[in-house]
C-alpha cells in the first residue's frame, strides 16, 4: 500500500490552484489502493505555503524542504528532492499539476527513477491506467504503466479543485539537498493583472488575430471587467505581438475550461481550440462566416467586433 | 561548439486526424508528415547559432522509422552539416528517445543540445528534460530566448505567469517554445546540397539502449464531439441567450 505524493505548485505563501487538481487526481487513486496523499512543499521561507497545504482535504501529510536552492523550483535542484523523498518513503505514484513548474520538473524525475512519465492525464481509471488527450485532444489515449513509479501530471481542467479547508495534516520537515550548481536565476517578468488567473476564472475573454492590434485589447479588457473575466488570446495573437505569452489559450499555451468563453476576432485553428473546447459555453464573435471557430461555439455572431464588442459591453 | 539537434517525424500540423475504428490509434498511412514544427524552431536556433559564430557544426538526430531520412534531410537543406538516423519502428517513448540521445551525446560530445519543447503527435513535452535528467545537466525549457556565451547560456523561459531567465553552466539542454525564432524555408540550392550531406544510420541496439516502451496503450478514441451551436442575429439576441438560456451571465 504505497501513498501518494504531490509536488505542490506555490508561491511561497500560498498553493497554486494546480495543486488542489493534483490533489483530487491523487484522491481517486488512493481511494483505490488504499494508500495515503502527501505534499511535498519545496521552497525558500516556505512554512506558509506547507500550512495552506496542511489544511487540504484529502491529505494526510505534508513534508517542507526549506532551502534556499528552492526558491525558484529549478528542476536541476528540486528533481534530486523528489527522487530522494520517493525512494525514502516508498511512494508509488508522483503527482503535479501540468503547470509550467510540474512539466519542467516532473519528466526530470521520471527519468532519475527510471520510469515513464504521463503528461497530462484527463481522467484516472485506475492506479495505474490514465486517459490523456494526444494530436492536440483530437484523440484520447488510455494508457497503462507498469513502472514501479508512476510519475503524472495533471490536467488542470479535467479535475475539481480539492477543497482547501477542512484537513489537519501534519507538517513534516525534511532536510534540502542544496543546489547542483547547473543553473541558476536571473530575473523573472510577470505579467501584472487585477483580472483573475486566465486557467482559474469563470469567464474567459479571448481575442485573435482579427483585433488587429495591441492596442485594441483594451475594447476586450472593458469587456471582461465588466463580466469579472480574464483576458486570452489566441497563438497569432501572441505571435503578432499584441499581448504577451502568458495569455494564449491552446494546444501549447493555457488549457482553460470556464463557464463562458467568449472568442473575438479569433479563427479557430485546431491547436485553439485545443485549449478551449471543453469550456462548457463558447461564444464566438467573427465577421467571418465561415470561421471554424463557430464549429464549436454554442452561439456564433457574425459581425465587425469593432461594434460588437462594445455594444455587448454596453448590453451587459 | 558542435550542436545536437533531435528532430521528429509527425503527422503534419495541419492535417486532420483520424482516429483507427478498432482503437488502436490514429491513423497515419497515406497521411502528410513534416518535421515537429518545435524541431523546425530548434533547427533554427542552432543554424544561427552558426552563422553568429557561435556554433561550429550542427548534427541533426532522429529516432524512428527509415522515412525519418526525409526529416532528417529537411533540416540539412535548412543547415544542419551532418545527421544521425537511429532507425527504430514503433512507438518510440521519451524515456527511451532521451536514452538513445544521451548515448549519441556522449559519443558527439556537443556543448549544447536544442530540441523542440513537445512533440504535435503525443503531445508528451519530455524528451528535452529526461535527456537533461540522464547526462546531469541543466535544462532550459521552453524557451523564448538563447543568448550563448562563454561556457554559460542565458535561456529566457516563457511560464505560466510571464518570463522568467535563468543561467544555465554549457553543456546544457534547451527546448524550443514557439516564439524563439521564425524558422526559415529551404531554398531549392539548399535542398539539393543537403542531398550530398553525410546521413549515417545505426540502430538503437549498437548504442547499447533498449527502446521497448514502457507504457500500454491500451486504446485510442475519440474525443466527445461538440456540436456548432447556433447563430445569432445581434448583440441583444446573444446577450439573451446567454441569461436565459444559457444561464452564464
């Protein structure tokens, strides 16, 4: 009866949203084996993030690496961590969030052990058979491991969030193993927003390539504050310049699954809507009739979003 | 500086998939294959690497069928100086393509290794970080940005909340994110050079690794299909729908 161990996704003082997915795909495959879930918080003056951990429904333990070599969750330091924290206790199964910090990190670890690793899992059949979506979620692939160690990462969107109040776990430290001296941290540049996190909100407002410019995001930002929304885009979006990296929604970006996605001046190339479709309604804003975008859309508006877009705003 | 680049053989990107009636997988008979479009970036970054002096001779590297020359050939006509095809049929995991990597890299001895971020077909984003994984090495995935200096490599990294650059000691591993570069086309002349550039061929037995997978697929299926909605005529007809019907707003 091996348990379960999740790397959690943190900012130091609090956990990732990534990590209560993680912890809900770990339930389910405890619940089958019998084995329990632990957190693994690895960081720099990170005791406030193990304690939100701690409170987690679902998790039995949690065990804080405080080392400065953690502070940015450089896989070259972190991965000899996690190995070590499998070997010692035994663990049978590695869990992140398909974060960018779970998928650095975790095929660093599958490979120290040895092990395949599955990326992205959208469902849990059982402790060692998992569906993962492939070719852009134009396929889903069931697949099974027979690895002492399986090392898995979450699909954000295909799991509940673990309620984050309601558990007692112990908080356990565990010595760091320093840094490997492989790498190291320059600078960070995050991108600044009062709107809510694009993989987290309930309403998602993207733009493509047909908002023409950067300049005219912000007919889209009044949209979306005025719905509490986040703001995407799409690849060509990105690629164009008009927005930054971390707002395109698709097979390489963001997977987001909202309440309500609204898609401006957006085509919809396969690698798009790999990102959205499983949003439970589309919109889909389009002078283009023909777009493929409203292939998938539950309600299609063909017309110029020069005046769409603000006359929705004005609606709402 | 020599530079390794491993490149892979998929489905192209745009063509549209078929999954197999008896769930075995997707089908790729009769079907456009290309270079991973990730693979072309790194093929890119290497190739002007060289043309900023800073790298003195790219070997390209593909694990996979024999059709794999035809890659491999691309990236030649693209600059590449010589390639590697490790001949294997079926499905080839990361794990074991990082293995096979990792053998041709202690043999090649490059200082940097570039490979596209995630392959389009199994969508597995692994290979660049088990390769880093198994030579211990750093890893600078995702990369927006490669500034390459003297024993050292500054990789801009595009993650969830931004960009973020960390320095990473050569030899290192970097995996190419979509905007690192506009990769170019083959010009005719290219092409037909890259015919008479040396193409070797081994097999994963005489590098000592073994490449049986270690994942079943046990099916393949098709997503839950979702149907086009419907079009509405205005603004305030659409505002309606998503109240009423919809209950979103």
């Amino acid at each position: 009866m091996a348990n379960i161990l999740v790397i959690a996704d943190h900012d130091g003082t609090s956990l990732k949203p990534a990590t209560l997915n993680a912890v809900t795909a770990a339930s389910k495959i405890a619940s089958g084996i019998g084995g329990d879930v632990h957190i693994l918080v690895a960081g720099k003056g990170a005791q406030a993030a193990a304690e939100a951990a701690s409170k987690v429904a679902g998790v039995a333990k949690v065990l804080l690496a405080d080392d400065a070599a953690y502070e940015h969750q450089l896989p070259e330091d972190v991965a000899p961590l996690v190995v070590s924290t499998v070997k010692g206790g035994g663990y049978g199964h590695v869990l992140a969030g398909a974060t960018s910090v779970g998928k650095n990190l975790l095929p660093r670890v599958a490979a120290l052990l040895d092990v395949a690793a599955i990326s992205d899992i959208t469902a849990v059949q059982s402790a060692d058979t998992f569906e993962r979506p492939i070719y852009a979620g134009n396929a889903i692939a069931t697949v099974q491991s027979s690895d002492a160690v399986k090392v898995v990462t979450v699909r954000t969107t295909a799991f509940e969030t673990a309620a984050a109040e309601g558990g007692s776990a112990s908080v356990e430290q565990v010595a760091g193993a320093g840094a490997a001296g492989l790498s190291s941290f320059v600078s960070a540049e995050l991108t600044k927003s009062e709107r809510p996190e694009l993989t987290a909100a309930r309403v998602v407002v993207s733009g493509g390539r047909g908002m023409q410019s950067g300049e005219n995001f912000p007919l889209l930002e009044a949209l979306a504050d005025k719905l509490g929304a986040a703001v995407g885009a799409s690849r060509a979006a990105v690629d164009a310049g008009f927005v930054p990296n971390d707002y395109q929604v698709g097979q390489t970006g963001k997977i987001v699954a909202p309440e309500l996605y609204i898609a401006v001046g957006i085509s919809g190339a396969i690698q798009h809507l790999a990102g959205m479709k499983d949003s439970k309604v589309i919109v889909a804003i389009n002078k283009d009739e023909e777009a493929p975008i409203f292939q998938v859309a539950d309600y299609g508006l063909v017309a110029d979003l020069f005046k769409a877009v603000p006359e929705l705003q004005q609606a709402l | 500086m020599k530079v390794l680049v491993p490149v892979k053989r998929v489905v192209d990107y745009n063509v549209k998939i078929r999954v197999k009636a008896d769930g075995s997988g997707v089908e790729t008979a009769n079907v456009k294959m290309s270079m991973n479009p990730f693979d072309e970036i790194a093929v890119e970054e290497a190739v002007r690497l060289k043309e900023a002096g800073k790298a003195t001779e790219i070997v390209v590297v593909s694990v996979g069928p024999a059709q794999a020359q035809e890659t491999l050939r691309t990236a030649l006509a693209m600059g590449a100086d010589r390639a590697i095809l490790v001949q294997a049929e079926g499905t080839t995991e990361p794990l074991a393509v990082a293995k096979v990597l990792k053998a041709l890299v202690e043999k090649e001895a490059p200082g940097l290794v570039i490979l596209g971020k995630q392959a389009i077909d199994d969508d597995c984003n692994q290979t660049g970080q088990m390769l880093a994984a198994l030579l211990g090495w750093g890893q600078g995935t995702f990369a927006s940005k490669l500034v390459a200096g003297d024993g050292k490599a500054a990789v801009t990294r595009e993650i969830d909340g931004g960009l973020e650059t960390v320095e990473l000691t050569l030899p290192a591993v970097v995996t190419a994110d979509l905007r690192l570069n506009e990769p170019r086309y083959a010009s005719l002349p290219n092409i037909m050079k890259a015919k008479k550039k040396p193409l070797e061929t081994v097999t994963p037995d005489a590098l000592g690794v073994d490449v049986t997978p270690r994942l079943k697929t046990l099916k393949v299926t098709e997503p839950p299909q979702r149907q086009a909605g419907i079009k509405v005529p205005d603004v305030a007809t659409l505002v309606d729908k998503l109240k009423t019907e919809a209950r979103v707003i």
